[in-house]
C-alpha cells in the first residue's frame, strides 16, 4: 500500500481554510512600498486569493468524497461528498479523528501503515474497509490518503466501491460455483480445505479434525447415454439437492462446518469439517447412500441409482489437501472395487499393501535387469520309488526395500503391466540352463525335468514357442526335461493361438501341465482335446486326505482323487498331488495310484545346491 505523493502547493493550500487566517503568507497592505511594486505585489495577492478561491470551491464541489487532515489525525476540513457518504453535516466534522471516521485502526498493519504516512515517512496508503451509513446500510469504500505537498497535511479520500464489490461478489460466485446443481465447485471447495488445514493452530477451533465422503455414482454414464443429457444434468441436480439434506439434517448445517461440493462429472464430495470422529462420517455416509438409493421420479422418467462412497476422517494437524483428497479417491476406489452401492473408510493397512504394490510395480521391470530375482527349486517325488524326478522352479525377488517376495506378491503385478514377459524368459532361460548343469554333474543318476509356471500373457504379447526353442538350444537341455505349468482356467477353454502354442510346444516333445486342477472349470471333456501331459492336483484334495485330532478323513475325498487319477491315466496322464504334508497322507496318494507328490514332506523350496543333494541321496532320505 504505497504510492507517489501528487499535487502542487497552490492546490494544496486551495483546499484548507484561507491561508492568511493561519499563516499569513503575505504582509498587509500598508507596509508596502510606494510607487509600482507596492501594486504588482497587491496584484499577485489578488491573483492567490481568486486562485485559492476557485481551489476551495472545486473542493467543495467534488463528487469524490476528501478531507485535508493534519499530522495529528485530526480532520481540517471536509468536504460535502464526504459528509453525504458518511451520513453527517459537513461542520460535523471538524475536529474528529480520521481513523475514527474511516475504521483505519482495525487493523494493525493498516493503523501502523496511516501513523508513517501522517509523520511523512510512507508517501501513500491505499485500503479497503466495509463502513456503516447511520441509517442501518453498509458499504465497501476504498481509502487513499497522501500528503499534501508544501504543508504538514495529508489529504484523506474515500470511494465507494460497493457497486464494484457487488459484481465481484456475484462473478466469484458464477465462478465458484456448479452451473448445473449450483453446488460449490471443485475450485471452491479446495479453497475452503486448504483454508481449513492450512489455518495456524492458535486459529483453530473445535476438535482439530476433519472428515471427508468422496462420492461417486454408480452407471451415471448409462444414464447419459441411454436417456440424454438434459435427463443426466436433472438427476445431478436432484442428487445435490439430496445430498445438501442429508448434511442439513444430520446437523451440520446448523454450525456451518459442512461443505456439499460437485467436484465434476457425476462426483460429489461432503466436507466435515470439526468432525468428531469416523463415526460421525460413517453415519453421514450411510445416510447420503440411503438418500440416494431413493428412486427419482425426473420429467416422467422413474430412475434408480446407487452410490459408491470413500470415507476418510483425521487429525487436521500434519495433513495435507492432496494428502486428504488421495486418501478419499483411494477409499472410493475400494468401495467400487468391492461391488459399489456402499461406503467404505480408509484403512491405512490396505492403502500400505497398496502403496507396497504400487512400489513393486514401479521397480518391477529394472529389477530384472539389476539381477534381483533368483530361482529356488522344489522336488517332484515319485510316490513310488521316492526317487526325485523333477523339480518346479519357483521365482524370489530380492527387493532391497522389501526383502525376499514370494511369486504371489509381484507375478500378479507382472501379469497386469505386462513385465511378465521379460521375467518369464529369464525364469525359463535360469531354470533350463539350471536343470541341464544338473544332468551333467550327476550322470550316472536319471535326468530330472524342470517344471516352468507360464502366464496366459506370455502366450499372447510373446512368442513363446520360438523363446522355448532358442533357450532349449541355447542350454542343450532335451525338450523331454522341460515341463510348462499353466493354470486350469487359463488353459481350459484355449482356442486360437494360446492353442497353437501349447500344441506346437508339445510336438516339439515339451510337457504341458495343467497346475492347480479342480479349482478352476473342471471341465473334464475338455481334456481330451488339449495337449496336456500332466494334471497337478490342487491342494484342497490332499488336505481332505489328513487326520485331524480325534476325527477320520472324509471318505468322499480319497474316492474323489481316485477317480481323478484313474481318468488321468485312461487319457494318458500323469497325476502329480501338491501340498503333500505327512506320510500318510503320501500312503493314501500312493494307494489310490497318484503318480508324484510335491510338499513339505519331501522338501521345502530350496537352493540349487540342495537339490543336488537330494538327486544323489537315498529315496527314504527325502521323507525324513
């Protein structure tokens, strides 16, 4: 608030009262001189005085309200504009304080601002200030003083500007506000949630805390596209009218600590602010989802619709509106994941598994080529012989923030952003070279094959059938010693390429096995048509064949994997039981014809080396 001082001393003078009542500039006539100069002297006086004359009328006659104070705040003169804006004569205010008049003392930055200009250390001051007319009415008047050059004076002048504040108001509202439902706008309501959290504590009060109900309808596009816009912008409308009821009625229009914004598309979120706790949001959020589930009658048509909510309540201190809002659209996210029409709050656990997973998948790809995964191998046991026959290579990822990760907390994530590609190769290339480096430090024992999960997704952005020739060369592994797994519900009801691969896979003399089987569509007709050498049986079915304390097997589990099994044998199968935990339940396998088992009861997944052993070791070792 600074500016220029402006002005001329003539001018100056013009607007106090006549200058030779308090400081008589000129001498009187009779001390004159004689002759010409005593006349050109009275001249020039005659000159100032009509000079001073015209000054002071033009003051008085100004439409912009002015008054000369001096250096002690104290008004001079005033003139009529002044007096009409404030309501009063103008000799009413002679005399009076200027702050007074204009309310420069509300405000200490303002007040400091007015004392330097008065002693004439600011050459200008320029504020806004809301005054109040004697007969009830206010108004918005913009303050300018200055000093007025050659006196000790400042020249105060005071503009109405409510007409302008007025206009501002009512673009600011058209530009904070929905033009459809009228609701706050996004832009208003982050305003209003930064001005919240971003308030110092000495300003805050009640509870300190804030909740949020990020809102978001359920098939509102269907609504546009079937039945038009002007119908979808009318059910938003009724929504926000629904939703501002909901905030009145469950009491927090009375404090005025609640906000019911659009935030764009069909979005909607209720701000709740000095919230007293989740319970508080969850009880406004269950009511906002009733209100909306209520069907609309719109023009003639009847329309019912659902609502998902995200539910976030907090501690204001620490927390920041992108820190809130990621929270709120994370929650939203949950509540539709979890089957829409419902509220769901946040849960700080849930979004760290989510913000772990969003770190993996970020670091996914690089980590293959920093040499971060490594392969651990399980036995496939002959429940026969007890002899090793093959081994499944199961992956581990090395995160240096994480630690070691099992497959089921990143091949997920690889599936979806496509890296399982390249990891798949390098889990096929390791495992083939690992396999054949085994056959040549033990020739004089059997080969053993090597088991290789493969993803749907490495069939179709890959060319699995030429990755798995050019490694099998590469290695010098026999494609007899390769085994491929795939899931049952990715390999049932294969046509088209995924087909092609499997079968192009075995006529080249590689095994295809179907992993988890009964879990998925257990169509077993189906099993004649795919090229599948082996059906590994899902664990579920061993875990029928335990004992548990002071209780007997289900007999209908034993003559469920004996059937499997026999089937599996009259097409040419193999059967290979996984999760096989204790020697009886090996003894019952075993008993019912079941070719191989993997489980703990014959190793966990280990090391390289280990396996090495275990090819070399005595068949009854491997159960101890």
């Amino acid at each position: 608030m600074s500016g220029t001082s402006e002005g001329t001393g003539s001018a100056a003078d013009s607007i106090r009262p006549a200058a030779t009542e308090r400081h008589p500039a000129v001498p009187a006539a009779s001390t004159a001189p004689s002759g010409a100069p005593g006349r050109a002297t009275a001249g020039r006086t005659a000159v100032r005085e009509s000079e001073l004359r015209d000054y002071r009328a033009a003051f008085n006659a100004a439409h912009l309200a002015m008054a000369v104070v001096d250096r002690d705040g104290f008004v001079v003169n005033a003139n009529a504009a002044l007096a009409g804006l404030l309501g009063v004569e103008p000799h009413a205010l002679d005399g009076r304080n200027a702050a007074d008049l204009v309310d420069l003392a509300a405000e200490a930055r303002t007040w400091q601002a007015y004392r330097e200009v008065l002693r004439g250390r600011r050459a200008r001051l320029r504020c806004t200030r809301r005054l109040k007319h004697p007969d009830g009415h206010s108004l918005w008047t913009e303050i300018t003083l200055g000093p007025v050059p050659g006196t000790g004076d400042v020249l105060l002048s005071v503009a109405d500007i409510s007409d302008r504040r007025d206009l501002q108001a009512r673009l600011r509202h058209l530009q904070m506000h929905d033009p459809v439902t009228r609701l706050p706008n996004r832009a208003l309501f982050f305003e209003r949630l930064s001005a919240a959290l971003e308030a110092p504590s000495y300003e805050r009060r009640g509870t300190g805390r804030i909740g949020l109900c990020y809102l978001d309808l359920d098939g509102f596009k269907a609504v546009n596209d079937t039945l038009g816009h002007r119908v979808g912008d009318r059910l938003l409308t009724a929504v926000a009218a629904r939703l501002t009821h909901c905030a009145d009625q469950s009491g927090y229009g009375r404090t005025g600590g609640h906000l019911v914004a659009r935030l764009g598309g069909d979005e909607f979120a209720l701000l709740v602010e000095d919230s007293t706790g989740t319970e508080q949001l969850a009880d406004l959020a269950r009511s906002a989802l009733a209100a909306v589930q209520e069907p609309f009658d719109l023009a003639g048509q009847r329309l019912s619709v659902s609502a998902s909510i995200g539910v976030v309540e907090r501690v204001t201190a620490g927390t920041s509106a992108t820190a809130l809002m990621q929270a709120a659209d994370t929650t939203l996210y949950w509540a539709k994941e979890d089957g829409k029409a419902r509220w769901t709050l946040f849960d700080p656990e849930r979004n760290a598994h989510r913000m772990t997973r969003q770190a993996l998948s970020s670091t996914l790809r690089p980590a293959v080529e920093r040499d971060e995964f490594v392969l651990e191998y399980q036995p496939l046991v002959d429940l026969e012989s007890g002899v090793v026959r093959g081994v499944e290579a199961l992956v581990r990822w090395n995160h240096p923030q994480f630690g070691t990760l099992t497959p089921n907390r990143f091949i997920g994530i690889a599936e979806e952003d496509g890296s399982i590609v390249q990891l798949g190769q390098w889990v096929l290339r390791t495992a083939c070279r690992q396999a054949r480096r085994w056959q040549i430090e033990h020739p004089s024992d059997a080969p053993v094959f090597v088991s290789v999960n493969v993803a749907v997704r490495q069939v179709w952005d890959s060319d699995l059938v030429g990755d798995v020739a050019e490694i099998l060369a590469e290695t010098g592994l026999a494609p007899q010693l390769l085994q491929l797994e795939l899931t049952e519900s990715a390999v049932m009801g294969s046509a088209g390429r995924p087909l092609q691969a499997l079968q192009a896979l075995s006529d080249m003399g590689v095994r295809i096995a179907i992993d988890d089987f009964g879990t998925g569509y257990s169509n077993l007709a189906y099993l004649s048509r795919l090229p599948v050498s082996v059906l590994k049986l899902d664990g579920s079915f061993v875990r029928g064949f335990r004992y548990e304390e002071g209780a007997h097997p289900n007999p209908a589990d034993e003559t469920i994997v004996e059937a499997l099994v026999q089937l599996a044998h009259r097409l040419g199968l193999t059967v290979t039981a996984e999760c096989v935990e204790t020697a009886g339940q090996a003894a019952r396998l075993r008993r019912v014809g079941c070719d191989t088992g993997q489980g703990w009861l014959y190793s966990r997944a280990v090391a390289p080396e280990r396996i090495a052993e275990m090819i070399s070791a005595r068949p009854q070792d491997l159960a101890r």
